[in-house]
C-alpha cells in the first residue's frame, strides 16, 4: 500500500472513532449534562445510537465546533467596508416602560 493511502485511511478511520457523552463533552470543554441538552434540543452535535448507547463520531465533532466559530477580525472588516452607513444604522428597539428624565431631556434638546 502507498505511504499516502496508508495516511490518508488512518485519518478517515481516526474520524470515525466514537466516543462517549464523558470523552465527548471533555472534548468540548463542557460539562456531560450540558451536552446531553444539547443534543436533547437538537443544538448540539450529531450522536450515534448503537443498540441503546449513544456515541459522537470525532468527525462530528470537529464540526460541529468548525459551525460555532467565531469568525476572525480579518474576515469581518471587508464584509463592514462593503455595506453601507445606513444599513449599519438600525433603529434601536424602544426600551419597556416610562423614559427616564435624561432620555426625556435628550430627546427634546436638553430644554428645561
């Protein structure tokens, strides 16, 4: 077999190893309790179900983070040199209840 076959089929297995709720959730860096909401609201990553245990593949993992990145400074500076002012100013939502004297003040001019 070729180095680079040999390579590239232990990657493809090592990705496909299962682990547990525990090994998974240290992988995530949560705790198990919050792994298994996770999953029981369809928010976290996809489990396997083999006869009644439940398993993450470790390809689904690295996905399930590679979908929750942040993305970096780098690729959000172009995205907000590309738009414009006023679809960068959106009106703010009204806050609930009476306005306070200095929102009062600053919205009529500061008058007295």
């Amino acid at each position: 077999m070729q180095p680079d076959a040999l390579l590239s089929s232990s990657l493809a297995a090592d990705d496909y190893k299962l682990l547990s709720y525990d090994a998974a959730a240290a992988y995530l860096d949560i705790t198990p309790v919050a792994l298994r909401n996770k999953v029981y609201r369809g928010e976290g990553p996809v489990p396997t179900v083999i006869k009644r245990r439940t398993f993450f593949a470790l390809c689904d993992l690295r996905e399930y983070v590679q979908r929750h990145r942040r993305p970096s400074a780098a690729t959000v500076r172009p995205v907000l040199a590309e738009t414009s002012l006023a679809e960068l100013m959106v009106p703010q939502k009204r806050r609930r209840g009476r306005p306070t004297i200095a929102e009062t003040m600053a919205r009529s001019g500061g008058e007295g």
